[in-house]
C-alpha cells in the first residue's frame, strides 16, 4: 500500500518527467577531413559543403548531426552495428543492401590520376585507368574505397592490388608521392585543389589526363539505428532543398555554383 506521502512524491516525480524536453533527434554522422566537402574551420569546428547539406536538411526534420571522425574502412563496420547513423558519400553495393537505407546526394566530382609534376607524359594517350597502370606501377589509394567500375575491375589482377598503398588519410598519400614512395595517387579533382593548395605541393603534384570514372554517391543510413520513415523524411527535405534553391545557394558558397 502507497502512503499519501509515497503517492505525493510519486505524483511530483512524474510532473516533473513530463515538465523534460523530448529527447533530441540526433544522428551519428561520420565525416573525416575531405575539403571542400568536409573538414574544420578557423574555429576547429566541423564545416563544409556536405556538412552544410546534410544539417540543413536534418534541422527541417527537428534533428541535429553529431558529427564523428572515422576513417572509411572503420566507418561501414560502424554504421553495419549502428553505432553510427549515417555515412555520406557511398556507393550503392549488393553487400550493403542488407544493413542499409539509401539517399541520394547531391555532390559528384570527377577521381583523377595525379602524379609528380613532370611526369605526365610518361602516360601518352592514356585517358583509362585500364591504359595507363602498368606492373611496378604504385599507386597510392584510401583503404576501402572503391574507385569507380575501372578500379573495381582492376583490383581483380593480382599484380594491381600487390601495386596498392593504401592508407587512411588521403593527406599522407600527397607527401608520399611527392618524395616518391608512390608513383600516382588517385583523388577527386575537387579535394584535390583544396589539399594540394593547403600543403604546398600544387605546383610539384600534377592532374594527368587519367580519369577514373565515378558512379553516383549516396548516403547510407544504418538499419539498425534509423527507421524507414525519418529515412524518408530526411529524402523529403532534401528533394525540398533542391526545389526551393537552398541546396543550389549551398554549392554557391562552396563551389560557386557548380561542381566538375
């Protein structure tokens, strides 16, 4: 039997959990320093085109992203736990089906084969991947990142994958190429200018006419962290942002307007 006291403070304990806010909507979203998409500014806070995309449209939805720093590799075993919610910038995988929802996002930049300067005539006519590798041939790339379909049929030689640096931070692949652990690196275009201008090397590292050709990036939300519906809330908003120009204002701010 409950005293009136007991029952006094039983009902005062649950005006006062009814007087709490809501639990914040929160979503665990990975980034690592990829600019002008994402990365920190003046302040050490997180910033960028894509962080700017994915907050706009969270916030029309009543959520905020809280932003975690992984490395790709790390960041798909993450979001296949759901210990995060959501991993821009992916490509669409059979494997992936199973542990995760799809957005469709608005950011694509073409990959490139960069080299040290003066090197890019060793290449010819080469403008494949297919033409341009050849055995003994080093190529730097981030571990666990597919390239697009011509480095996805390359990694199935022996000899190509025997040729890979791979590493976590694009940075560190720049300075190995150009002190000459690695003969090429391949990077999108976009980031490219941004970190080759930020480390000095833009006029020792060069764009040769090597394209790797992309397929579109989605984002990936983690099924065990993210139902259905806020997945196809978060689609609404951004189709939402796309008609009434606030994604085009965006790529203004980063890209003036458009993006190669």
């Amino acid at each position: 039997m409950f005293s009136i006291r007991s029952l006094l403070r039983l009902s005062l304990a649950c005006l006062a959990l009814a007087a709490l806010p809501l639990a914040a909507c929160e979503l665990r979203v990975r980034w690592n320093p990829d600019p002008p998409y994402t990365m920190r500014d003046a302040a050490g806070r997180v910033a960028g085109l894509q962080v700017d995309l994915i907050e706009t449209a969270l916030q029309r939805l009543g959520c905020r992203a809280v932003w975690v720093e992984l490395p790709w590799a790390r960041a798909l075993v993450e979001l296949q736990a759901g210990r995060i919610d959501m991993l821009p910038g992916a490509l669409r995988r059979p494997e992936r089906e199973a542990y995760a929802h799809w957005v469709p996002q608005p950011i694509a930049s073409s990959n490139r084969l960069y080299v040290r300067a003066g090197r890019e005539a060793e290449f010819g006519a080469a403008t494949r991947l297919q033409q341009a590798w050849r055995p003994g041939l080093k190529l730097g790339v981030q571990i666990g990142v597919v390239y697009g379909p011509d480095y996805a049929e390359l990694l199935g030689d022996a000899a190509f994958r025997a040729a890979l640096t791979q590493v976590s931070v694009r940075r560190s692949l720049w300075q190995m190429l150009d002190i000459g652990r690695v003969d090429g690196v391949i990077a999108s275009e976009t980031t490219a200018r941004w970190e080759l201008r930020e480390l000095g090397l833009e006029g020792r590292i060069a764009a040769t006419p090597v394209a790797v050709p992309h397929e579109p990036v989605q984002i990936m939300l983690s099924k065990r962290s993210v139902d259905a519906a806020l997945v196809r809330r978060f689609r609404e908003a951004g189709a939402a942002m796309e008609k009434d120009g606030t994604q085009a204002r965006i790529l203004q701010k980063y890209m003036g307007g458009a993006l190669p």
